[in-house]
C-alpha cells in the first residue's frame, strides 16, 4: 500500500485552473481500483492519496496526474504495509 504525498509548487489560483482535470483524474483511480482515498492538506500545501499497487504502477498512475503533467505539484510515493486497523474500519467511518 502507498500514501502519495502531493505537493502543491504553483499558487493556488494556477492550480485551480486544473483541478476539474485533476478530479476527473482521481475519480478514474477510483474506478480502476487503485486509488483507495484522496484529499487535500489544510492549510491547502497538497494533498494525500492512499493507493494500492505496486511501486512501477502507481509512479505511472501518479504521473499522469494533471497536476503533475502541467508542473503545477510534486508528488512523493510512500510505502507502507499495513498490519492492524481498528476493529470495523471501513471509508465512511474514516470519513465521519
């Protein structure tokens, strides 16, 4: 499992200019089974994205990020393996 940490390197109102493309960009990781969770930080620096696949996969999905292809962002794969969850964890819990 990854957390790909986005980081925002233009003003938000450039960003802004791309995140209809950006989000169309996250809602089809998400149909594709990749993308698991996606938000921005606060205060708006970037944002988090929680995805499964490997390492070669996601540096390519993460690439054709919008955000990334028009030098607007960053982003920095991280991996990690999960090895505990709270009891009845589920996304609408963890968004609550």
């Amino acid at each position: 499992m990854f957390l790909i940490s986005i980081t925002y390197t233009a003003a938000l109102d450039v960003l802004d200019g791309y995140r209809a493309a950006h989000r169309e960009w996250l809602d089809q990781g998400i149909a594709e089974g990749w993308l698991l969770l996606a938000g921005p930080l606060e205060p708006r620096e970037g944002g988090v994205l929680l995805a499964r696949g490997t390492r070669a996969a996601l540096q390519e999905k993460a690439a054709g990020d919008p955000f990334f292809i028009n030098n607007v962002a960053t982003f920095e794969l991280i991996e990690f393996v999960p090895v505990k969850a709270a009891p009845g964890v589920t996304l609408e819990s963890l968004l609550a």
